[in-house]
C-alpha cells in the first residue's frame, strides 16, 4: 500500500489517482509513476522522470478525458 498516495489523494480531493494515470504538464504528457514525499513522480513521453508537486500546473486525464485540471 503506497500511504503517500492515500495522503495526496485525501489532502487535494484526487479519489481517483493512481500509478498509471495519464497528466499533461507544461503541454507534455506523462504517466504517474509514484510517490516521493508528498510529490508525484512521473515519468514523461520523451523519458524525463520528474517530481511534481499534485497541483501545480498539472491536469489529469482518465480515458483520454481531462478529469481535474491545475494548469493557468
């Protein structure tokens, strides 16, 4: 069980987070990979790995639809 996880899901309203969900971040896409510290590790479509903060100019998408979106 990643706790880490459970806490950003609780603490920004994100029930449907998981390792796997696709984001866009500054006009890439990437896939959530995990956790470190209260930060999403995710890895980009040219391979970059990153962390990110979970509200910070960030959209979620589930099935090719943008669930949640942070970005300006």
């Amino acid at each position: 069980m990643d706790y880490k996880m459970d806490y950003i899901r609780e603490t920004y309203d994100l029930p449907f987070l998981r390792k796997g969900i696709h984001v866009i971040f500054q006009g890439k896409t990437g896939v959530v990979t995990g956790t470190h510290a209260a930060h999403l590790k995710v890895k980009l479509e040219n391979g970059d790995k990153i962390c990110l903060h979970p509200t910070w100019n960030i959209a979620y998408c589930i099935d090719g639809e943008i669930v949640k979106d942070f970005r300006n």
